[in-house]
C-alpha cells in the first residue's frame, strides 16, 4: 500500500507539471500505421465507419483537459485497423503496458483452453480438488468451485483496497493467503468484485496442467496470436496472478478482442471453443452491472469489454464486427481517467 501511495503522489506531481505544458503533444492523426505485423490496414470510410463520429472520439482521446492519462486507441473494424493513435509518445506501440484487470478475461480465456483440451473436465469443480494444502479447516471454502470464482461469487472477504497490496506480496503460497481471509458470506450466494477470484482459477489451471500460468497461455493463446513480447509478473510462490499484471503491446490487446469477436477461431484454427466465448460474454452474475466470466456486458451497445484500473478496454461488438483498445496509465485520482464508456458509445456510434 505504501508503494502505491508513493507512486500516487509521484504522478499528481507530475501531472500538475505537466498541466504547464502539452500533456499529449501528438498531431491528433489517427491514421493507422503501416507496420510488419498481422494487422491489415484500412481506413474509415472503406469499413463504413462515420469520419465525424470518428473524429469526435479521438478529439477526446487528444484533448489536454479529457482523459489526460491516456496512451493509445485503436478502433478495428470488419477486421482491418482503420484508427489507432499513442497521444504521448510514438513509442506505446512497441511498449508492453500493464493491462491491469484486463488480464482477468485472459485468465477466462485460458479457462476455456484448459476446458476444450480436456485438462479441465468442469467449472463446477472445487478448487480443494486442485491444491487441498492451500486450504485450512473452513468446509464453506472446500465448496468453491472455479464457476464460483469465474462469477466472483467465492464468498471470501478479499479487499482489492487492502488485500491486492498484501497479495502481491505475500510471502509462500499466494493461494494459501487467500484462502486464509475469513469468508464474508457463503459460497455462491453474492457477487463480489476482487483480485482474489481469479488467482484461485488461475491457480486451478495451472495445477491443473502442470505448467505456469504463463506457460499455459504462451503455448495455447500467445503464440497463436503471434504474441510475442509480453510479461505477466508472479506472486513470490511463482504463481501468475490470474487477476493484473500482464503487460501487453495495445495491437496485441487488439488480438485478443479479435479473437473473441471470431468466436475463438484464429487463421483457421479454433483457439477457444466458441460456446465457452458465448457462455463468458452472457449474463452470469453482477450487481448494477451485468457480468459474465471476467468480462463486463454493455446490452446497450451490443457488446462486451475487458476492463482494467483507470478506465483501459478492450471493447468487442458482434453485431458491428467491431474492436476498439484504448489503454491509460492507472493509480491516480479517477478524475483524470475520463468516462471511458463515453469513448467506447462514439466509436459504437461512428460504425454504420
């Protein structure tokens, strides 16, 4: 907690220094770059898309006093990049940056590798099934499923303000801390949002499949992708933390909601059975806010999106064959964050 406390002052600071001078000192072109990688090129109006809705969106994402710690914003459209800018430095497109919770919907992605390969047989299995050592007396928590975790429905009391700090650096097995919190309400009765569900899943796959958690997804989603230049930071046991910390490029991220929108398929080759996509991108479980499996649904734009700590996305809809990415520097006040769902509504909007 302190670490972060310290950071936060670090960036008010120079957020205030910057305030003198260009936050964000890109042309404000949006125009894809031409790079060697899969990504094909397109514009605008070639995929349909609204240039003046456009325009607004990415007004926003360059403005000096809206969403001032943003860093990049692609928009893919028909499976084409027709938008993508890095307001502070050209450089973002080759820099792995920490997707927060986003690295959650990879941890259920991975989930539905580890159900199609049979590694995992079903989500209605305990964990205790998986590493009973982790576990102390409590029976309540020998009933949590990985369904359980997959809907944060656990029922322990794991606080991201307090307990993601002590988590990140827990000494011995990181599942044993969580395991050790007391329980807040029984297993499967109230949805609570922490980074302590998905550790549990995470740790599940990977004893599981006698691989890390990293290893898993290099072999099974990365690679496939052609992601190649990532890191996923781990807990002091050598567990990934299934909840934060991956670091990914932003047209990696891209990748991702690509494949999804696909229905798991990629170059021919079905990565992710399509009905565990569908099933993870329903209604599963929230409160005030529809949730499926470690993705949030938006009904009213007809799609779905991976969600990370100051307000990044990975926005998919299927009705509009359309991704959107947008990533920002988190940990500092939320009121330089910007209403990120008022970017994703645009870029809705601009595809005709």
């Amino acid at each position: 907690m302190k670490t972060r406390i310290i950071s936060l002052i670090l960036l008010l600071f120079l957020v205030s220094c910057l305030k003198e001078e260009d936050i964000k000192p890109g042309n404000s072109d949006y125009t894809p770059l031409t790079v060697d990688d899969d990504w094909e090129i397109s514009s605008p109006e070639n995929e349909n898309m609204n240039r003046e809705i456009l325009d607004q969106a990415y007004e926003l994402f360059f403005s000096e006093d809206e969403f001032v710690m943003a860093n990049s914003l692609i928009v893919v459209r028909n499976g084409r990049i027709i938008a993508e800018a890095y307001c502070k430095d050209p450089d973002d497109i080759n820099r792995p940056h920490n997707v927060q919770s986003i690295t959650k919907s990879f941890t259920s992605l991975l989930t539905g590798i580890a159900l199609q390969k049979g590694i995992l047989t079903d989500i209605n299995t305990p964990l205790y099934d998986f590493y009973p050592e982790a576990f102390d007396d409590d029976q309540e928590k020998r009933k949590i499923t990985i369904r359980n975790c997959l809907i944060m429905k656990t029922g322990i009391d794991f606080n991201n303000s307090d307990n993601t700090e002590e988590l990140y650096h827990a000494e011995g097995s990181s599942l044993s801390y969580i395991l050790s919190l007391p329980m807040s309400y029984d297993t499967g009765l109230v949805f609570h949002y922490n980074d302590g569900a998905p550790h549990l899943a995470g740790g599940a796959i990977a004893r599981a499949s006698g691989m890390s958690l990293e290893k898993f997804a290099d072999d099974y989603l990365f690679k496939p992708l052609g992601i190649v230049d990532y890191k996923w930071e781990k807990a002091a046991d050598g567990l990934n933390f299934g909840a934060f910390s991956l670091f990914l490029k932003p047209r990696d991220m891209a990748k991702a909601g690509q494949l999804c929108l696909q229905d798991g398929e990629w170059n021919g080759i079905q990565l992710v059975d399509p009905s565990w996509i569908r099933e993870a991108t329903s209604v599963q479980s929230g409160t005030g806010s529809a949730y499926g499996y470690y993705f949030w649904i938006i009904p009213s734009l007809e799609g779905y999106y991976m969600l990370g700590h100051g307000g990044q996305f990975i926005y998919v809809c299927p009705t509009k064959n359309l991704v959107a990415v947008y990533t920002a520097s988190p940990y500092i006040s939320d009121i330089f964050f910007g209403e990120f769902e008022t970017l994703i509504e645009l870029i809705y909007q601009a595809a005709e």
